[in-house]
C-alpha cells in the first residue's frame, strides 16, 4: 500500500511563487489571518513527513535567519512543519543538516527517491514549495494531491517562481476547497497527466 504524497504550494492569482525587486509584500504576501493560520496548524499537526528539494530546504533556512515579522517563519504551523520527520532530496547539501528534530538527506532522482518513499512510509508525505523536483514528481504520476493556496495579490511586475511553468499538461479533479478570513482560497486537486 503506498501512502500519499501532497504537493502543497502558496500562489499569488496570476501564478507566483513568490516576489523578488520592487515586491514590499512580505510574508503571506501580507493577506494571511487568523483562520488560514489556525487551518495550517491543523494541516500540519498529523504525522507526517515533509520533502524538500535543496532550493526549497536552503531557502527555509535562510528565512529562519530574517526578521521573523517579514517572513511569518516563526508561525506555530511553521514551527510545527519544522518539527516534522523530514527529507531532503539533493545530491549537493550535506548533512549534518540545519534542521530540528528527524531530518535527512535522500541522494538520487527525486522520482526514485520518492517512488521508494510512497511504498515504505507509514505516514503521508507533504512537500512545501520545491517547484521543480514537484513538476517532476507530477509528471511520473506520484503527486496525489495538488494543494493550492491562492492569495487576492496579482504580482504582475514583482512575481517570481512561476509555479507551474514548464510542467506537463494535467486535468484536475477538484477534492476540496475553502475560503479563510474572508479572502484566501485553498484548492485541492488530484492531478491526472492530459493525453
């Protein structure tokens, strides 16, 4: 039996990852509130285990070293999420890694280190962000659930990290959806590969 593995990922409306020159959003491109914050938590206090690419895993422990009031990194689902057991998927970062608690590194191609995975944990697998290793993942068929949390910015000129460029072409089959603080959207697909 193999468990499931969710891509979750946080978008602007026109399909960023995030910001970079000229962008003065900060954390949660400054939308986030008190629902979606306390729905994170929820998320992410079952069992699991959190994959990251090196991208994703470097980035995190950068923003750990920021202002925690321009990053929200010091968030109780943030915290939670770091506590998680955790694998990094590289063949460049090193351990011992920067991490809290459970945390390793996985060598190989991400496809064959997360094919393994999904037959041999006993808990879901939940990957935030890591754009390119997840677009790969999805088009070998071991994304299970494409969870998108929208937030009401378009940022046309600050945008960077396009989430889905250069991915394959899927059809989604909508799970789930919800509305927190009046403003954010949370939508939950299963992707299947367009043929």
């Amino acid at each position: 039996m193999t468990t499931t593995y969710t891509f979750d990922v946080f978008s602007s409306l026109d399909g960023f990852g995030s910001y970079g020159e000229g962008g003065d959003w900060g954390g949660y491109w400054g939308k986030q509130g008190p629902e979606f914050l306390q729905h994170r938590l929820d998320q992410y206090t079952p069992d699991q285990r959190m994959i990251f690419g090196a991208g994703t895993y470097r980035e995190f422990v950068e923003l750990m070293k920021m202002d925690p009031e321009e990053t929200g990194v010091y968030d109780p689902w943030v915290a939670r999420m770091r506590h998680l057991p955790t694998t990094v998927v590289s063949d460049t970062v090193e351990e011992p890694l920067d991490w809290p608690g459970d945390a390793h590194v996985a060598r190989g191609d991400a496809v064959d280190v997360i094919a393994r995975l999904k037959e041999e944990s006993d808990v879901p697998l939940r990957s935030h962000g890591s754009l390119s290793m997840n677009r790969a993942l999805m088009a070998a068929g071991l994304v299970d659930r494409v969870q998108v949390t929208i937030f009401p910015v378009l940022t046309g000129r600050s945008g960077t990290a396009p989430i889905f460029k250069g991915a394959e072409d899927f059809d989604l089959e909508l799970l789930e959806h919800h509305t927190f603080d009046g403003r954010i959207q949370e939508l939950v697909y299963r992707p299947t590969l367009h043929h």
